[in-house]
C-alpha cells in the first residue's frame, strides 16, 4: 500500500494546553486533538515534493559509495558539502534567518526520505537540527538567534547536542561538568562529554553544565568549536550508523560570555528536556523512512527468490512478515505525525506524546529490520546486501534521546501524576465538606461519577466522532481500555502511594497499555479519514486498524492481568542471584 502520509496543519479544535496521552490515565479519550487526522499544509506539500525528488536523486546512484563510507566509519568533506548546498542543514530555521522554515511534521517526513536510503545521512542532519541547535530556536535571545541562525541555516556552522557524559546517560542531573561565573559576567566551562554525535564536524555546540548557582544547578551555554580550550577525540568505532561522526567534546577552561547563555542560569535540565521532547518527531520520522524501505526490500525478495517451484512471497510465514511489517510502519507512521501536529498546532503539553511515538517507532524498525533480514536468509547476512547494514545502524534507535527503558517509565510517572493529584484533590475534600461543602461535594461528586462509569461502563467516554462500523468496533476496543487504564492506574496509586516510583515492572506494564491507546487511537483516526477521502488505500487502511486493534487488546489485557498476577517477585529474586554470582551460576558438568 503506498500512500503518502499527512503532514500536520492547523487546527482550530486543537485543545492546546491539554495532553491526549495524559488524559488517557484519567479514563478519557481527547478526540478533539486527534480527529480528523491532520492533512499536509500546502505550503509543506509543495515544498515536500520538490525536496523529496532531490534527495533521491541525490542519494539513489550512491548506494555503494554510502556503503563504503560506512566501512570508513566517515563522511567525506565533499559529502558534507553537499548536504549543506541542498539546504539540508536549514529544514527548520525560519525563512527570515535564511532556512527553509519546515513544520516538524514536514522535517520529519524529509529525515524520513534520507534514512530510506542512509541512517547516518539522517542522523547528520538530525543531529543539527533536531537537538544540536534546536535550544536557538526554542530558548535563544533575538541577539542569539540573530547571530547565530543564518550560519546554522547554511550549514557554515554545524551544530551538535553536549549532554551525555561518562556515568551521567540517561541520569543527566548527574553532569559533573562545571561552569563557574566570574566576576565580569563571563563562564570558565570544564569538562567533557562522550558520544557526541557531530562531535568531529561541528562548529556549534549547545552544553549543559552544573553550575550551583541560586538560579538553579545546570546551566545550557552555546559554545563555538574555534574557541580556545574547545578540542574533540578521534571517531568513535560504532557498531551502526558508522558514518556519522561521534566523539569526545572537551572544554579545558573554556571562557563562555555571558550572551552565550541560553534561556535562564540554572535552568539548563529543562532547556535540555525540552530540546529532546521536541526533537523526537525526527528520530521518529527516520524510523519510519527505515521501515518503508525494508518493506520495499523484502517485497522484492520475497517475489524474485523462489523455493520449491514457486516465489517465497506465496508461503504463508513470509507473508505475515510482511503484513506484520506494514501494520507496524502505518501505525508508527500515524503516530510520529500526530505528535508532530500536535506541536505544529501550538500544543504546550506533548511530551509523552512524543515519548510514546518514539518509543513504538524504534522498536518497529529494529522488528521490521529483523524480518527483513530474515527473508533475505543467507543473503541478509552477507555485507555485498543491505540488510545486515540496516540491523546494525536501527539498533541505536531505542537508546537515542533517552532510552526505552527510561521512556517507559517517564510515560508511566508522567500519567500517575495527574491521578495522584486527583487523589490528592479527593483526600482534601473530604476535609472541606464541613468547610466548603460546595467544593468539596463537588470533587467528590466528580470522581465518584468516573468510577461509577467505569464500574458499569454507562457514560464512559465514548468517541462522539462519526465512524464506519469496522471502525466503530475497532474504537469500541480503545474506549474499554481506556477504562481499564484509568482503573489501573487508581489501584496501582492506592496500593503503593508515592512508593510507586520504585515499581518499575508495573509501571512498563501501563506504559505499555498507554502507548497501545495513544498509537491505536493515531491509527484509528488515519484511516477514518482515508475512508471518507475515498482515497484509493482506504480499505487496506481500515485492515490494518483492525489488525492492530486486535493484537492491541491481546497486549493491553495481558498488561492488564499482570498488574494483578505475575512473576516480578520471583524474576527479582532471580536477578539478585545471578548479580551476587557475577554471572550463571550452573557449571556444565
């Protein structure tokens, strides 16, 4: 099925201080941000085809030189050029600054086209834009952005994320680089960070300090490559995404002006939060690009390589692979563009959104590069094919821009909150119904309406929206589980209490049923849309959504059971052996 996905617009309806992921936690479905399905921007879709049309004929006849450069673990400095005379470095810099001025859902979908061809082309371009001068554009003075954008734009200036250091990945509040502020206003940075992708090629790096000011304990700094004290190490010798450039960034006494300072001293852990979040509809629009190209690969395999008298694409097994491929690439296509509208809309509240998107879509890939592989057999496994490049460079994906495993329970804890508060609401008003029996009639009254509802399933909340009734038994599916996340999370808070962020086993069980929901619900809404478009895929479209409802229930309810019934306990125990062991503990004899 070929189809061009949407590109986020502007929708009116869009409740923008609301997140759809969180509400889901409180048992209700915000259809008011996810139907219609967003439709492309004609400004985006002009654009779009004329940028897409370049990059494949850019990148179709480099197919072994891209290869090679994998091999080299390096992009020429002509490549680089290149790249940089395409524009590929100013998708989303305003036009004022000299960019091209793309909406996320318009960037991502081009980081999409570049990853069908090379991950690492993706991830040097990415790495630019999506982190490594987003804070400019989210935090930056005028006088930063001024100074700094249209060289950003042109790609004279190639910019790189310093975050992560040795002992501080996904823990970034543990940073140990330091800058202090001296007397004239000025910073002394020292320190170094680890696995910087651009490391080696850029000019332009943001950088989170600790810098135990009253303000606040980390601050972002914009730091220029030229500067004295500024150095890199060598290439680092990578398992994928070779190409790219990844290394060292270390500041010996750096001296930062004070108008480097990016957004508030001492509020640099938020900046840095806030550049992932919103930087993950890239990573997110690269994987899906991934999956349409190994879907595209194992198509033709599986029609040109023939076993037992007849084409492997007739056997039952390489079939379902193949379905499987294409249900996981709509449904995490669906998603990474709804979070895009959601932040082209002016949303302030999407970050679990965007936790979700990229949490489904790098594991949909590194399973579609799986499968691809293995349709391929012995071929897949041999360098002269792209496959085994393929498996290698996707393999980063779910530890990119914070883990999976950490995503899972920031998913988990973001949604708990908002029903602690309710609880925390709850056990206040039953203090004030003597007080303010107004108000305290009236929380009561609130919550004891939703866990009425759910127990009796009258007046849960329903999608209102019009739909087919294939889709209307397909919403049926999101509308109970919905319920039965809102009533899990209540039970889970109940029992354990603040002692909840210890859980982790329970919370990657919600966070499971949460991105379920979030990414059926994209799907849901996708195919509505296609169908009353009468667009030419729209039966396929409406397959694949009950499809993928149906294994999503299989999951959500076996997530559900094992809040209740499971082996966590003994799976603990278990680990705590094997750790005081140092490893298996069984000799073969």
């Amino acid at each position: 099925m070929s189809t061009a996905p949407s590109v986020p617009t502007d929708n009116a309806a869009l409740r923008s201080d609301d997140s759809v992921a969180k509400q889901l936690f409180l048992g209700n479905i915000l259809e008011e941000n996810l139907f219609p399905y967003p439709e492309i921007r004609a400004r985006d879709k002009e654009m779009l085809g004329a940028m897409t049309d370049a990059i494949d004929q850019f990148l179709a006849d480099k197919g072994a030189e891209l290869k090679q450069y994998d091999r080299d673990a390096e992009q020429p400095a002509e490549f680089i050029q290149a790249l940089r005379e395409m524009g590929l470095f100013g998708l989303i810099i305003p036009e004022e600054f000299g960019g091209m001025e793309l909406s996320n859902g318009a960037y991502a979908r081009v980081l999409g086209q570049t990853s069908s061809h090379d991950s690492s082309v993706s991830l040097t371009i990415g790495a630019h834009s999506s982190i490594g001068m987003k804070g400019v554009l989210l935090f930056g003075s005028d006088e930063q952005q001024q100074r700094y954008l249209p060289r950003l734009a042109t790609g004279e200036m190639i910019a790189a994320f310093c975050l992560t250091e040795s002992g501080a990945g996904s823990d970034a509040a543990s940073i140990r680089t330091k800058a202090v502020r001296n007397d004239d206003g000025s910073w002394t940075l020292s320190g170094e960070k680890i696995w910087i992708t651009n490391g080696g090629i850029a000019d332009f790096y943001t950088v989170f300090a600790r810098t135990d000011t009253p303000e606040g304990k980390i601050t972002a700094f914009l730091v220029e490559a030229a500067w004295p004290g500024v150095s890199h190490g060598p290439h680092e010798d990578k398992m994928g995404i070779r190409a790219s450039s990844t290394t060292t960034v270390a500041f010996a006494d750096v001296r930062v002006p004070p108008e480097n300072v990016l957004g508030p001293v001492g509020k640099g852990f938020k900046v840095a939060m806030s550049i992932l979040n919103s930087g993950r509809t890239g990573l997110g629009g690269g994987a899906v690009g991934g999956m349409r190209s190994l879907i595209r690969l194992a198509c033709a395999q599986a029609k040109e390589r023939k076993q037992f008298g007849q084409p492997i694409a007739e056997f039952g097994l390489v079939r379902e692979k193949i379905a499987q491929m294409t249900v996981d690439c709509f449904a995490a296509e669906s998603a990474v563009w709804m979070v895009a509208h959601l932040i082209d809309g002016g949303g302030s509240d999407y970050s679990v959104e965007a936790a979700m998107s990229k949490v489904f879509a790098s594991e949909a890939v590194q399973r579609a590069s799986y499968e691809a592989l293995q349709i391929a057999a012995g071929n897949g496994f041999m360098r002269d094919f792209p496959y085994e490049q393929i498996t290698r460079d996707t393999r980063i994906l779910s530890i990119f821009e914070g883990t999976n495993e950490i995503l899972h329970l920031y998913i988990a804890l973001s949604g708990l909150k908002g029903v602690g508060a309710g609880l925390s609401e709850l056990k206040a008003a039953v203090g004030d119904i003597f007080n303010d029996p107004i108000k305290g009639f009236g929380v009561l009254g609130t919550y004891t309406g939703r866990r009425m509802r759910e127990a009796t399933g009258y007046g849960i909340d329903r999608i209102v929206h019009e739909l087919s009734p294939r889709l209307r038994k397909v919403a049926a599916t999101y509308e109970k589980y919905t319920v039965e996340l809102s009533k899990s999370s209540d039970a889970l808070l109940r029992r354990y209490g603040k002692q909840v962020a210890d859980q982790q086993h329970a919370q990657k069980r919600l966070a499971d049923i949460a991105i379920d929901l979030f990414v059926g619900l994209c799907v849901l809404s996708r195919a509505d849309s296609m169908a009353k478009q009468l667009h030419p895929a729209a039966d396929e479209a409406i397959g694949i959504a009950e499809i993928f409802a149906k294994q999503a229930r299989r999951r959500m309810a076996r997530n559900v059971r094992g809040l209740e019934r499971n082996e966590d306990a003994a799976i603990e125990q278990l680990a705590g052996a094997v750790l005081a062991h140092d490893g298996y503990m069984w000799d073969v004899i």
